[in-house]
C-alpha cells in the first residue's frame, strides 16, 4: 500500500515537473517571438527601430528569467490563488 502510494507521488511529481519545462519552454519562445518581431518590424518600417526601445528587452527577459512571467492556466494553477 505504502509502495503504490509513493508510486503516485513519484508520478505526480513527474508530471508536475513536465509541466513547469513545458511553461517556461513556451515562456521562452515567446521571447524569441519577440525578437524575430522587432527584426520584422524594423524591416517593415525601414529602420526605424523605435519599437527595438520596447521589445527587445522584454525579449530578452522573457528567454533568461527564471520567474514566471507569462499569465495563463499554469501560471494560476502553481500559484494557488
């Protein structure tokens, strides 16, 4: 009984564990998505790069925080609110 009921928790953890790479893989791509959008955009508007002022940190902190920054399920969820 005791077995099956560590078995569980080892399960559940793992799951758990999946989910939080999943977040912060995708909280990871949107910072790329960020970036290739600058570079799009500034290509688009012929170098003005006035949106590079907003986009491009928020690209790169979204790619190397280790924080939770983007909202969705997940997010809530592991809060607990």
């Amino acid at each position: 009984m005791a077995a099956e009921l560590r078995e569980r928790e080892k399960r559940q953890k793992a799951r758990e564990r999946q989910k939080r790479k999943r977040y912060f893989l995708t909280q990871k791509l949107y910072g790329v998505a960020m970036l290739i959008l600058t570079a799009v955009s500034v290509k688009l508007l012929e170098g003005d790069i006035t949106v590079a002022f907003i986009l491009v940190p928020m690209g790169i902190v979204l790619i190397t925080s280790k924080e939770m920054l983007i909202v969705n399920k997940y997010f809530w969820e592991s809060e607990g609110v």
